[in-house]
C-alpha cells in the first residue's frame, strides 16, 4: 500500500489538474510532511487488530488478472466436467445439457466464431452505452463536477466522512470518472474541516468501489443487472422482463446503509490508524465561479421542468405513457421506456447547464 505522503501527493496533483487550485508550499525539511503510512506504530489504535486486514489487502492481485484467473479456472472447470459427463436437464424442453470441453477442439471451434457474437448480442449492451453516453456529457458539460462541489462545501468536521460516502455513491453516475473525481474531493474536504485528507481520499475510494451499484438514481449498473435477469428468465418464460427499477429498492436502502457503516469506519477505524496530518493545510476546495452557479440553478429548473412533464404523461389515468389497455403504470411504456427517458434527462439538464445565459453570467462584467 502507498504510504500517505505519496497519496497525498498525487491528491494534490489531481486537484490541481482537476479542480484547479493552488499547490501546496512544503517547507524542505520533514516537518512539513506527513505521517508515513509504514511509520505508524503497531500500537496505535487497532494497530495489530486490524493490521492483519491491510496485508491481506495488499496480495490481493489486480482485478484484471482477477478476471484472468478466472476464465482459466473456468476453462480448466469445463475439461474436468466434461470428462465426468457432468449435465443439467434443461426446463424448457426436458433435454439434457452437458458440459462442452473448451480445451478440445470442438470447443475451440464453438469459441472462436461466438467471441465477438456474445458481446454484441448481450441484451443490455446498448442501452448501457447510451446511459453512458448521456452521463458522459453531462459530465463533460461540468454539470456534475459542479454539482459534487457544491454538495460538498458547508460540510461540518462531525459529518464529513457520511458526506463524502454519500457524494461518492451519488458519482456514480458519471461512471468511471468517478474514480478521478472523487478521491481528490474527499481529501479536500477532510482537509477544509481540519481533518486527515488521506482518510477522506480512502472513504471517497471506497464509497465509488465498494458501493459501486449503489444509488438513489437509476445508473448503468442497473441497466445491466436487469438486462442479464431478463435473458436468465427467458430460458424459462420469454415473457419474462425485469425492469431497470425493479433493484431500486435494494439499492436506494444500500445507500443508507453504506453511508452509516463506512462512516463509522472511517470515524473509529481507518482515521485514527493515520496519525494526526503534519502536512499543509494549503489545499481548499475549490469555490464554484457564478457562471456554475447559475448554471446550477438554471439546470435545477430543467429538472422540476422536466419531472412535471413526465408526472403530467404518467400520473393521470388516461396518461399518454400508461399502458394503453389497462391504464396502469407497471407495466406500461414508462417503465419500459425509462432508459430512453433518463438518458434525455441528461441531455436536457446539461443543455441547461451549459446554455447561453450560463456562459453570460460567467462572463466578467466591464466597468469604467
């Protein structure tokens, strides 16, 4: 694991590209720099209690190789189960099924022509690259840059670890680049409330690693979970559809759930183990500029626009997006549709948020 003055580093490094504020200044002797990770005695608080799961942290091989070790256990798994005639009886028809070698050649002819056929056959595969898509401008436009700031300024030391968890689980939403995002954000707000910036770096990696799927929006992991429990229940009913909001539920609880255990980690666990900061407290977050907040404002309104047209199309009974027949809201093109709908409140939103009068206000006014 990186000691802290490397991952302290490099936060300041990404902020500065990110969020563009002023490098820290360093005296040149030790004193200004902070706690080595490797220089914290074993006798702080839960040292050798919890020692034990950092090092088994750092073997753990990198997840590409993760994936690696796992399609060669796969195929080393289809060569054993094929030489026991290992098979499962298929519902739909009552055949069986048996295990095809993928070492042998018949299994290597079967591979070759359906690699590029299973990913674009995946179900879910467009609808997850337009979601990303629509994320992805919004993202770019700096609309959601802007909003995570603005989440994150007026936040109290007490709190800060369960905001940044929640910020965290909210990026998700811009996919990826939530991981560029966020872990410079959190220590800048460590930081701004007098606390470890290196413990606000690892709660905001953790909150967009580890609750990865979770979120109180619909984002592109949803999409895909529905789309492989749809074409796993067509094998046994083609009729069968599971909708992008039918995990809402679990996901929206997660979040709270999440956000109250990893703060109380971060608060009674992984912040005490790092030391009190010697570094600088040079590092602020970064204040948004008028243009950005007006164009807050005015992609707020987007929004309640937006929501009260899709309310006026859902909520009367003769809805035009309620099932034609039945006039009910599950099932009904709403739900079927609401991929296409979130990816055009992306669009909308952003478009607002980079709008003409968004750039007018960031304009500097002239005086004489």
């Amino acid at each position: 694991m990186a000691n802290a003055d490397q991952i302290a580093a490099r936060t300041a490094h990404n902020n500065r590209r990110q969020y563009g504020s002023r490098p820290a200044q360093h005296n040149n002797d030790n004193r200004g720099m902070p706690m080595s990770m490797s220089s914290i005695p074993s006798s702080s608080p839960g040292g050798k209690r919890y020692g034990w799961v950092e090092k088994i942290g750092n073997k753990v091989p990198h997840p590409f190789l993760l994936f690696i070790y796992l399609i060669a256990v796969l195929i080393a798994a289809t060569a054993i189960l094929s030489a026991l005639n290992v098979g499962v009886q298929n519902p739909t028809d009552g055949s069986r099924v048996v295990v095809k070698n993928l070492l042998s050649v018949e299994g290597l002819h079967w591979f070759l022509p359906n690699v590029i056929k299973n990913f674009s056959g995946f179900a879910p595969l467009g609808a997850i690259l337009a979601l990303v898509l629509g994320a992805g401008f919004a993202e770019r436009v700096g609309l959601l840059p802007a909003l995570m700031v603005k989440m994150a300024s007026h936040v109290s030391a007490r709190y800060a670890s369960y905001m940044v968890l929640f910020i965290a689980f909210f990026s998700h939403i811009s996919s990826d680049a939530a991981l560029v995002i966020m872990p410079p954000l959190g220590a800048l707000m460590f930081l701004s409330v007098g606390r470890h910036p290196v413990a606000g770096l690892l709660a905001a990696i953790a909150g967009v690693g580890c609750g990865f799927t979770a979120n109180l929006l619909i984002v592109t992991t949803d999409v895909l979970l529905s789309g492989i429990s749809t074409e796993a229940a067509k094998s046994i009913d083609a009729s069968l559809h599971v909708s992008v909001i039918d995990n809402w539920y679990f996901m929206a609880t997660s979040v709270i759930v999440l956000t109250l255990v990893g703060g109380l980690i971060t608060d009674k666990l992984v912040e005490p183990r790092l030391g009190q900061w010697q570094g600088s407290r040079d590092e602020k977050l970064q204040t948004l500029t008028p243009g950005e907040r007006f164009g807050l404002r005015i992609a707020g309104v987007a929004t309640l626009v937006f929501v009260a047209v899709i309310a006026l199309m859902v909520v009367p009974e003769n809805g035009i997006l309620r099932d034609p027949v039945q006039h009910t809201v599950m099932p009904s093109p709403f739900i079927k549709g609401i991929v296409p709908l979130i990816i055009f409140f992306f669009f909308v939103v952003s478009l607002a948020y980079a709008s003409p009068p968004a750039k007018f206000a960031a304009r500097p006014t002239c005086r004489s």
